[in-house]
C-alpha cells in the first residue's frame, strides 16, 4: 500500500533534492510549499532517511484533521488510536510548528497533543509513556497551519544533517547536508570520477571534506547514525532496515579497502580546530583518505602529486567569527592563493556576506543561492585561469611614479641609518615608517631579515589598489636590499583589540638573536603579531639601564622582558618582572640566559599586573609601566583602557614606589591624554620625556609613544 511522506529540507536544494530522490528510486517527488511529498512505501521512506545527504526530515502524516482552537486540537490527537503506535513504557516526544491559526504558541500546542496522548493511556491502561526530549522511541510532528493540523511520525528522529562522524565541534560548522549541496552545485562528484582533488585551504572541522569522500565513495550519508524517530514505534520493519543498515555498513567497508577513494586534503592555521578535525575524521575511519595539517592560508598550495580538481571552502563571513573590515583582507589573499597557485583547478567559495565574495577579486562564471538558518549565502563558482598582467608579480620598470618615490626615499633612510646603526652597536631598527602616505608601511631590519608591516588601508579604498601597492612595496624592497624576499616577512598590523596582539599568529618557531646596545635578544618574526622586541623603546630602555644601579627595579606589563635585561646591565639590585603570559616570562628568562645573567637571582612573575599592584606589599625604587592601549583578556578581572584607567594604574604604582622613587610611564596611544593636574594635586612631580626618549630612527613628527617619568 502506497503512503504519503514529507521529506523536510533547507531553502536552496529543492531541484538537488528532487533529483537524489529520484536516484534513490522514488517515483514522482513533487515540491510543496516548504516540503516535498512522495507517494512510496515505508521500505522507500527508510532509504531515504538512510541514504540522503539533502534532507532534513522524513515526516509520515498519521492524522489530518481542523483544528481552529486547542479543545478541537485535543480532540483531534484523541481520534487517533495511539496503541497502534506506542508502547506503554516507551518514551516519545513531540516537535510542533504552528503558523497561520488561532493557535500562536507552538509549545503550548505540543503540550496539548502530550496531554491527549497521555489520557488516551491512562483511561485505557491506568498508565502511561514518559515523555523523552534526546532520543525518544519515537519522535512526533505537529504541523499546524491555517487551523488545520497534521500529526506526523517524525522517521528521522533528529536532523538527517547528523551524520554521526562529528565528536568535536567547532564554532559555528556549516551543516553537514547544507556541505553536501554545496558540494554537488560545484560539480564534486564529476570531478571524483575523473580523478580530481578536493582541498580546502580553511577547513575548519573538516565537514566538506568528510563529504566529499563520502559521497566519491556512494556510500549512505547515514551509515555511522545509530538512532532515528521510528527505532521504538510498533510500526518498524525491523528486519527490513537491519538488512538495508548491514548492507551499508558493509559497502562503506569495502570501499575504504578499496582504495579507490580520493584523497582530500584540508589545511586550517587553528591548532584546535585541526584537532577537532582529526577527531571527525578518525571517527569515521577515513584518516587515510583525507589529510590534514595546520597552516596558513598564504601557504596553502597544490603539492606537485595532486591532480588538479575542486578547491572549496567556507571563509568566516562576519556575522559569528570576526570582522567584516579584517575579513575584506582575507577574501583578497584568498583570492590571491587561488590565482597564484591553483591554475587549472575550479574553486567554489561560499559565504553569507555578499560583499566579502568581491574582494576575492575572481569573476565567477556560476552563482547559487543558499539559506543558512535564516540567513541567505552566496556559491560562487570560479574557474582559475592563467594570471593576467596585472596581477603579476610587478618589475622594477613598472613602478609607478609615487612608488619610484617610495623607492627613492627607502635608499635615502637606508644608506644613513646602516651608519648610525654601525657606531651605536645595533643590528636591529627602523627604516621606513609610511613616509610616504600612499606606501603605509614600516619596515623594519633586524640582523639581515626585513620585518614588514603595512598598516591597515581604510575601509574606502578598493582592494586592487591596496595588492598593487603591495606588489610595488615587495618589488622596492627587494631591490634596495638585494635581498631575494626569502628573509622578507610581510604582516598586514590593523588595530587589535583585547589580547589579539600577544596571540600567537604561526607556529614556525623561528627565533634569532638580535644586539642592541650590547646586549642580546631573542625575537621571532613570524609566530607573533609583534617581534619581542620593541624597538621605538631603546632609548626608554637605556634610560632604565641608567638609573638602576643598586636599585630595587619593578617591570609591569614586562612583555619580552628586555627593560627588565637593560635593568640588571645597570646594576640593579632586585628585579621583578611581571606579565599575564607564562610564554613571554619564559622568553624573558631566554633574554637573561642570552646575557650571562641567572634569572634564578631575579623574579618573574606570572600575574594580571593590575591585580597584583592592589594586592602588593613590597616598595621598589625605579617603576617601568608600559601598558596595552586596551585589553578584555578573560584573565582579567575587567576591561582595561589606558585613557579611561590611567590614573587608577599610576596611583597604584605610587603607592608601591618608595619615597624619592621613580616611575617612567609609556605608552603608544596616538590621542593619548595624561591627567598632569589630578597628579600634580597628590604631590607627584611630571617630566614630559617623550622627545629625549625617541630613537634616532622613529625621528618623525608624530611621535610612536609618549613617555614621562614620575617621581613622588
């Protein structure tokens, strides 16, 4: 006997999921509003909740009846004879929508098809079934529309996108149903046969990967899910789907030893996020058919074994994951990766942000519309051809005249600081800092290696003229240094907010040690946003090494720790060093090694500063206070902002400086305003030493900190 089924799906798959039910053998599929219904048996109905990568939900109608207020609704669920389908002492639950009636509240119209349940029991048995919301014996489904209802057996159970593989989760993963249209609007399955591989440069918990070997290999989207809505009903054909269940299970076996399953390959630069999606993968035993590492998406490139086939990813796109400004960049470099490095592959990128999918800066050749939840996505579709002219790397000749001007001015500051930096002992500092305003970069030297920043272009300026200063800056700067750009590291610094800037960046691990004045130090300039190194500070620093011969030295917010080394170079008696990060305190104790000093003599201090200033007994001689413009680091007990907290912080340093002490305040916030006259009325002495404290090579007119010292 033929039955009607509903099978429920999310906005933008309909003709997808009308073509895989029709592979799966269901005759005549037809769209209704929000759902597709077929006439077929139950045998169909278990397959398609077995088989399909597409739909949501299997729904089999049991009753439809008016039902224009609650009393009619009760009476209607009481029509039906529950025997037929529960247990006594099994357990069942039900999910209702209502829209379009009387009725408006969906939970309290669930509540009413319960309670007629439940009587109907308790009248014929004089007892009843539990209720059970995760996983009930069996799942019911209540549409209400237009005072009209329908009582369904809900066959899935739970969301047919729960596959069974996911043990880790990830902020915010795309659904695995949604991945697998995305993956058939890119043409994924034609590409497998022909021997093409699937990559995506930021796969996150690897969902588009697991699908796509899943479906390369025709195995059931649900052979690992071990529960659906109709497990306890008195309606299961068991042995039917023991025997459509064994013969999947056996299926994806033989195609994992097969080996004729294409390997995917899915990079993503969060260590827990690889993690996770290590855990997904071996979950489904699939780690020999896709491999993951951890990298960044500038590194990320077709290895010479893969055959060329099918980038896709899902970028952050805003709404849950990040900026929308910052995100503008990382459309552009992924639309750079895909140029310079994927020639001859397709690429499909989908994102809810319309407006980030044009910096990619790719003419897509198809676009499909998506719904996530409630939010409408955008497929494009790219075929990576080869490089135009203008998105080739640029040549000397073809600079255009403000970068020959960059070019000019780079050779002038070059050729005099390489002499200061010779007579003052220094092997690390600054030659350009956006001289030029249409080259907004700093760059900095350290040793042979060039340390390059470009400060974040405004939100106005189109991208393609941000990359083309880029690639001018690259062709200018390898052209004065002569260096070949293997020792050019190049970082995009927008503003960071909380504790972003300390936030490890890579894991390259590339540390070198650099001189300053004589003493030695440790930096990286690649894993951290930041170098270890502070440069615009040598002088702060050498002032510190001045004034602490014999003297008890407090260094807050200690960073690297380097005021700390220049402090014990000056003789000081005691130091303490105190950071929130136990990496930079090990790094610091790394500097004191590098300079003979035991840092078993001195003390490090792993605390919010701010905290341990309140919490402080000891009395110290010479202050070093350089704080972060702002942070909302979890380790803290609040917010912190250095115009709004400043007087509250360098209160606390007074009261731990002892009588004729001395605190040197820093900072790097350009409107930065100290309160002199709240200071100067507790009795505090105020030098302004910013300008004696600014480096021959930050001599510019808008200083890079502000600095004062302090004495009570």
């Amino acid at each position: 006997m033929s039955t009607l089924f509903r099978v429920i799906f999310a906005k933008g798959m309909e003709d997808l999921l009308i073509d895989e039910l029709k592979s799966l053998g269901i005759s005549q599929p037809r769209l209704k509003r929000f759902v597709i219904e077929f006439d077929g048996s139950l045998h169909d109905a278990y397959n398609v909740c077995l088989y399909s990568r597409l739909a949501s939900r299997v729904l089999m109608p049991v009753y439809t009846a008016p039902a224009a207020n609650e009393d009619e609704l009760y009476a209607m669920v009481q029509n039906i004879n529950w025997d037929e389908h529960l247990e006594l002492l099994s357990t069942f639950a039900i999910d209702a929508v209502v829209s379009n009636s009387e009725m408006t509240n969906s939970h309290y119209a669930a509540l009413k098809v319960k309670d007629a349940i439940v009587d109907q029991f308790v009248e014929k048995h004089d007892a009843r079934p539990n209720v059970e919301r995760y996983q009930p014996d069996l799942r019911l489904h209540l549409y209400l529309n237009n005072d009209e209802a329908t009582i369904s057996i809900d066959l899935s159970g739970e969301s047919l996108h729960k596959r069974g593989y996911r043990v880790t989760n990830v902020t915010a993963p795309l659904k695995e149903n949604l991945a697998a249209a995305i993956l058939l609007r890119a043409g994924w399955p034609e590409i497998a046969k022909a021997g093409g591989t699937l990559l995506d440069p930021m796969c996150g918990s690897a969902t588009f990967l697991l699908e796509g070997a899943l479906m390369a290999a025709g195995v059931a989207a649900g052979v690992l899910r071990d529960y659906y809505g109709f497990i306890g009903w008195k309606g299961h054909d068991s042995a039917y789907w023991d025997e459509i269940k064994t013969k999947a299970s056996e299926d994806f076996y033989k195609a994992l030893e097969s080996n004729k399953l294409p390997v995917c390959y899915g990079f993503d630069e969060d260590a827990r996020t690889v993690e996770a999606a290590h855990d997904n993968i071996e979950s489904m035993e699939l780690s020999d058919f896709i491999k993951i590492r951890r990298q960044t998406l500038d590194e990320c490139q077709p290895a010479a074994y893969m055959t060329p086939g099918l980038v896709i990813t899902n970028p952050p796109y805003g709404e849950r994951l990040g900026d929308e400004e910052s995100l503008r960049y990382l459309y552009s470099d992924l639309g750079d990766v895909l140029k310079l490095k994927f020639e001859d592959w397709k690429a499909s990128v989908f994102s809810c942000n319309e407006k980030l999918l044009k910096n990619i800066a790719l003419r897509a050749h198809k676009t499909n519309k998506f719904f996530n939840g409630a939010m409408t996505c955008q497929l494009n579709h790219y075929l990576i051809l080869p490089l135009l002219e203008e998105q080739k790397p640029v040549t000397i000749d073809e600079l255009s005249e403000q970068a020959i001007t960059f070019r000019n001015r780079l050779q002038k500051n070059l050729k005099h600081l390489k002499k200061w930096a010779r007579r003052n002992n220094i092997s690390c500092y600054r030659v350009y800092d956006a001289d030029i305003p249409e080259f907004a970069f700093a760059i900095d030297i350290y040793n042979d290696h060039y340390h390059v920043q470009e400060y974040q272009a405004p939100g106005q300026i189109e991208l393609s003229k941000v990359k083309k200063r880029q690639l001018e800056m690259q062709c200018v700067v390898k052209d004065v240094t002569g260096d070949d750009g293997s020792n050019l590291v190049f970082k995009t610094r927008a503003r960071q907010r909380g504790v972003a800037q300390y936030e490890k960046q890579r894991q390259d691990k590339e540390f070198f040690t650099v001189n300053e004045s004589g003493l030695l130090f440790d930096v990286n300039l690649t894993d951290y946003l930041d170098t270890g190194l502070f440069l615009d500070h040598r002088l702060v620093r050498q002032l510190i090494r001045e004034e602490s011969n014999d003297k008890r030295v407090l260094n807050l917010f200690a960073y690297t720790g380097t005021a700390s080394v220049y402090a014990a170079a000056g003789g000081a008696r005691s130091i303490s060093t105190v950071d929130m990060s136990n990496t930079y305190l090990n790094w610091a104790k790394r500097n004191f090694k590098l300079n003979n000093f035991d840092s078993r003599e001195f003390q490090f201090i792993h605390a919010d500063c701010i905290q341990w200033l309140k919490e402080n007994k000891k009395k110290f001689d010479l202050i070093f206070l350089d704080p972060p413009t702002f942070s909302n680091s979890k380790r803290m007990e609040s917010s912190f902002d250095i115009q709004r907290d400043h007087l509250f912080l360098i209160k606390a340093c007074m009261a731990s400086l002892e009588k004729g002490g001395v605190l040197i305040f820093s900072n790097n916030m350009k409107s930065f305003k100290l309160d002199k006259e709240a200071l100067t009325d507790r009795g505090f002495t105020v030098q302004d030493i910013t300008k004696a404290t600014m480096p021959e090579d930050f001599n510019r007119p808008k200083a890079i900190h502000h600095c004062w010292r302090i004495r009570r």
